[in-house]
C-alpha cells in the first residue's frame, strides 16, 4: 500500500462514506480505514433513518437498501402492562428503515466508485502528530501519512483519546441502546401493524421498561422483520441497574402489549453499542486542528427528542460538510483555513437543532418523566374507561391519580419544563 494520501477517513460508517465519496468525486486520493470485517459491522443503530439529509451527501438513493418508508408514528406510556399511546399515520416519504451494516456497506460501496480505497480489519491506533500538525495515522508499527485526516471512528474515540485531543469517555456522557431483530414474514409485519408492502411504522414508549431508568425503548418495522430496543441512560444504569440489560429486552419481547406480535418471532440478532447522549459535554473542543476534521458521533452528532431519534442522517450530513470544508481549502489544511467546518456545522439544520434543543439532556435527568407520569397516566385512563356503572369525569379521574404520586405545583413546573425545552 502506498504511504502518503490526500486524505485519510477513520471509520466506514456513514460519516466517513460521506466525506470519502464526496471527497473522491472532487478528485483527491482518499484512503478509508475500517476497523471492523466490513462497513457496519462494529455500528448498532435503532433502524430509522431521514432522508433529506442523507440524499444531499449521497446522489441515487432510491438505490438503497431502504426496507420501508415510514407512515405511522407512535408514542406510548406504559406502566403495569397497559399503555396509553397516541398514534399518527401520516403520508410522505420523509424517513426510511433498514438494516445499517447493509446502508453502510452502501455508502462505502459508493465511495469506492467513486474512487476511494477502503481497507477492513484495521485500527488505527493514534494520530500521527508532528510540529502540531496532524500528519497521518499510526497503525502497529506502521506509518500513513496525509494531507489531512477526517476523524469519523464513532462514539468510541479512542483514536482521538490517546491522542490527547479528547477526555475519556464517562457512564453520564454516554447511553446504552440494545435491540432484537426479531424475523417475521413480510405479511404478518403488514398484517400486524396495519401497513402496505413499502410502509413502516415507528414506534417510541417510555416508563416501566427501562425500571423507571432515564431512557426509553423503540420499535421499528423492516420489509420482514421488527428491531425492538431499549436506551438506557449509561451513568444512571451502572449505579442502579439490578439485572442484565439482556432481560430488560426480554422483558419487552414477552410483555403483554408485545408478545401478541412475537409469539412466533425468532430473534435473528442481538446487539448493544454506546451512543452520546450529553451532547454538551460531548463535543470535543474543537472539531478541527491542523490537518484534522472530526465528523459524525466522534464530534458528539446525535439528538435524541424522545419521539424521534437521530443518527445517521446528521453522521451522513457532517461527513458531507467535512468534504466540501476540505475541498474549499485548496490544500491549506491549517486550523484556520478548516474552521470554516465548524462554521457550516453551526449554521446547518445539524447545528441549529442541537443547539435549540441543548436543554434535553438534562430534561431527561427528571425521572418522574419515566416512573411517576406513566403511572399516573394509566390509573387515570382505567378511571375513565375502566367502568361498572358510574361514569368518571375527566378532572375526578386525573386529581385522584396524582394522588400520592405528584403534587399539583411539582406536575405543572414538569410541564412547563418539557414544554420550554421541547
């Protein structure tokens, strides 16, 4: 292999596809390092993706692996078995599922025709730093050199930590998600949740699964299977957890609001993997240095609303504004000249919404958002439906089941509190 690059990209997720396709059409040399056996393989993600986003950074992509365009929206509180869920179906092609090892080796296929080399089953140990400037990589006892770096590894930046450029991750900076694929026929997906052959379904809930940890859970519906999961708060669950995140999914797959979709399901996979979740403390520094870019959740991309999580889309689309910063430069790569990166970040849709929705994280450390309001929903649905003879009026049924659970003073702060922050 040659030793001296244009460009290198750390990683074969959709951050480093992005900018190594987007760089690779503009005509530099680019090398990707993958450590895993082949794009995808060491990322986990719940399986619902925005399109808009990743359609600007990649050109054909109705060519996708794209399982089902999302039409149907849920939210649920559960607490006791029961839940209270609003539903919305709507129309529209604004967000797809899918498998994500298959959309990354996509969007790695993609980069290589258009030019990059990609090499699998490597880690890269450091960054190659001399005089201040980011000059390369260090693999083993081997040397790559670069005109510039685009650092695109994933939320374990180990690359950037031992270079000095980060602070080792902590349990609060960071979530836990795990899932099960669970396969199913593509007619009974339909049949199950109501859907045509190309149509999905999201579904997020909250309460009693998570034991009443800050996080939540999800469902989303692929051409012929279902990946359901859970997020966990990570600084919350090495501290209070008391049982195995596997049988917290389980749990799920076998509930009574669940298990009537999954009697026969069989779990094709299993998977767990980190993702950001205090954004703020997150963010490195800086996510440019001489001769480097940091894209996609190595610089902290990720917004987690509650009712739509994502992911792949601003990795995706700051991998795109990596390349176009790069290309800009005209071989000047200092600090100053790649600062323009963190001006697009900012002033982009992926900028802007982390920013206007930078006070999440700690709305979330409110846990009667995942304990109390569950169960005050639910005793308060059994008192207006739940009925033998007398019927229960609307404010009868909610001030008695707040009784005992929160005052009316703490409840109304709480919402005005999601209500400022949402």
């Amino acid at each position: 292999m040659q030793h001296k690059f244009d460009v290198i990209v750390i990683g074969a997720g959709p951050a480093g596809s992005s900018a190594a396709y987007n760089l690779a059409k503009a005509g530099f040399n680019v090398l990707v390092i993958e450590r895993g056996r082949k794009p995808g393989a060491k990322s986990m993600f719940g399986g619902r993706v925005y399109k808009a986003p990743v359609e600007k950074a990649f050109d054909d992509l109705d060519k996708a692996p794209i399982h089902r365009w999302v039409v149907k929206e849920r939210i649920s509180m559960v607490y006791d078995e029961e839940a209270l869920t609003i539903e919305y179906d709507g129309r529209g092609r604004h967000s797809f599922t899918t498998y994500l090892t298959d959309l990354s080796s996509w969007m790695a296929d993609k980069a290589v025709s258009a030019g990059a080399k990609l090499v699998t089953e490597v880690v890269v140990d450091k960054l190659l730093i001399e005089d201040g400037w980011v000059k390369g990589i260090v693999s083993g006892d081997e040397k790559l050199y670069a005109d510039v770096v685009v650092d695109a590894e994933g939320i374990n930046r180990l690359v950037l930590e031992r270079s000095g450029l980060v602070e080792k991750l902590r349990p609060e900076h960071v979530a836990l998600g795990f899932k099960e694929v669970l396969k199913l026929s593509k007619e009974d997906v339909n049949k199950f949740f109501g859907l045509d052959d190309d149509e999905g379904l999201a579904w997020v809930f909250m309460g009693e699964y998570t034991d009443g940890l800050p996080g939540g859970g999800f469902l989303y519906t692929n051409k012929d299977s279902v990946s359901l999961g859970l997020v966990i708060y990570l600084g919350h669950a090495v501290k209070e957890l008391e049982r195995h995140v596997y049988d917290l999914i389980e749990r799920v797959r076998l509930s009574r609001i669940f298990n009537k979709y999954f009697r026969d399901a069989r779990v094709m996979e299993y998977s767990a993997h980190m993702i950001p979740a205090d954004i703020k403390a997150l963010r490195p520094k800086r996510l440019v240095y001489n001769g480097l870019v940091i894209a996609g959740d190595a610089g902290g991309f990720l917004l987690n609303l509650g009712y739509t999580y994502r992911g792949v889309d601003f990795a995706a689309y700051t991998g795109y504004l990596a390349a176009k910063a790069i290309s800009e430069a005209s071989g000047d790569y200092s600090l100053e000249s790649l600062s323009k990166y963190e001006r697009y970040i900012d002033e982009s849709f992926v900028g802007q919404d982390l920013k206007r929705f930078s006070g999440v994280h700690d709305l979330y450390e409110n846990r009667r958002l995942f304990k109390e309001y569950p169960m005050l929903a639910i005793n308060m649905m059994r008192r207006l439906f739940n009925l033998e003879y007398e019927s229960t009026r609307f404010k009868d049924a909610f001030n008695e089941s707040r009784k005992g659970v929160v005052g009316l003073t703490t409840l109304l702060k709480d919402l005005w509190g999601v209500y400022r922050k949402l």
